[in-house]
C-alpha cells in the first residue's frame, strides 16, 4: 500500500476518534442540565452552565483537533474518498454509545453499522 493512503486513513481514524470523544463529552455533559430554553434569560444561564463544565471545554478541544486533522485530509486526499472513509465515526459512536453510555443499540442499528463497515471497506479498496 502507499505510503500517503496508510496517512490518509490514519489521519480519518484519528479525527472520528476525537469527533466521538467530544460526542461522548457533549452528551455526558448535556445530560447533567436542565435544556429549558423558553426565554432569553434561560438561554444565557444554560450557555453559562454549559460554558462552566470542564466536559464541555474538553469536547471543544477535540472538536477543534477533529476539524485540524480533518483539514490536514483534505489537502492530501479527494473529498469523495475521504468523506466515505470518515462514515467510520459512526461505528465508533455506536460502539461507545453501548459500552460508555450504556445505551441500547438495537439489531437494525447494528446491521446498519455493519453496512457501513462494508460500504468503508469497498471504499478503501479504490484508494
């Protein structure tokens, strides 16, 4: 295999790593509030609680880093192979949505996953 492919989807993995990580910290921290937003007031008190959990600081971060790598693919690869490739993330946040978050994935969201799985590997095998 060439040696920039091996980057290219290196660099994918990497960046649907940090895009779950921030997933996985947004919801943690999402899930600890309260979402009334029916008045102004109550938007800019739920902005300054989000804006005070360390979860949510650190889901930017990752977020930011996903859009870095992210970035970095785009100059070295075509966006229609590339884009296919990052559909990964979406097996990644089905698997840590069951094993961290404790939700119910059910069969049809598995078979789903392991559409993509296979949609990801026909994908890669054009280089």
């Amino acid at each position: 295999m060439h040696e920039n492919y091996l980057l290219i989807i290196s660099l994918i993995i990497s960046a649907s790593v940090c895009d779950t990580v921030n997933q996985l910290c947004l919801k943690t921290s999402i899930n600890t509030i309260n979402m009334d937003v029916s008045n102004f007031k109550k938007a800019l008190i739920l902005i300054w609680k989000i804006a005070r959990m360390p979860l949510a600081w650190v889901a930017l971060i990752f977020s930011s880093l996903s859009l870095f790598l992210w970035l970095y693919v785009l100059t070295k690869s075509q966006l229609s192979f590339a884009y296919a490739l990052d559909s990964i993330h979406f097996v990644f946040i089905a698997f840590a949505s069951s094993l961290i978050l404790k939700e119910k994935v059910g069969l049809k969201r598995w078979v789903g996953t392991l559409l993509i799985i296979l949609g990801i590997v026909l994908v890669s095998l054009t280089g």
